[in-house]
C-alpha cells in the first residue's frame, strides 16, 4: 500500500517551551491528539485511536523544538513528526505536524 504525507501547520500566541510538553509527553499527547497515551515498559508509546493501539517508538527528541514517532509492527515504515517553529516576523509558534502512513 503507497503512503502517504501530510503536513499541517497550526499558529499559536505561545512559546515553544510551553508547547514542547503537548507533543512530547503522554499527558500532553492524550490532551489533544490521541484518545490515549501509555508509554509501556519498553519505551513504547501506545496512542489508542477508536480504542485500536498503535505502537511508536520515540525515535527523535529536540528540546523545546519537535519530536518524531517510527510506528511499529503493523503500522511498521509510517512516522509522526511534530516541529515547533518560531516565526521572525511577529514571534508567533507554529507547531508543525507531519503524519506518513498507509
């Protein structure tokens, strides 16, 4: 099956340092982009969507800058990626999202 990219970007009247904890942390994730975040004993965090898990891997974290998610297992090859960008112009932070998958 091909995948597909999408990418998305969202402005916020806020810093990166105040945001880095929602698309960094289970809490912060199971706020507002999964139904459920679990991080289990292997370092996996577990986003439930409709009550179906799907397993990723943490595989890039940067400081108050972005993250990214490598699936595993059946959703093995797709990948997350939140950036958070600064903009020069009027300081505004847009928390870019990239979603790979089937």
């Amino acid at each position: 099956m091909p995948k597909h990219k999408y990418t998305q970007e969202f402005p916020f009247k806020t810093s990166p340092k105040v945001l880095f904890n929602y698309i960094s942390t289970p809490g912060g994730l199971q706020q507002w982009f999964s139904d459920k975040v679990v991080v289990d004993s292997n370092h996996l965090y577990n986003f439930y969507w409709d009550e179906e898990k799907h397993s990723a891997e943490l595989t890039s974290s940067r400081l108050n800058k972005s993250t990214r998610f490598d699936f595993t297992g059946e959703d093995e090859g797709n990948f997350l990626e939140f950036k958070l960008i600064t903009s020069e112009i009027d300081n505004s932070t847009y928390l870019k999202i990239t979603d790979c998958s089937d």
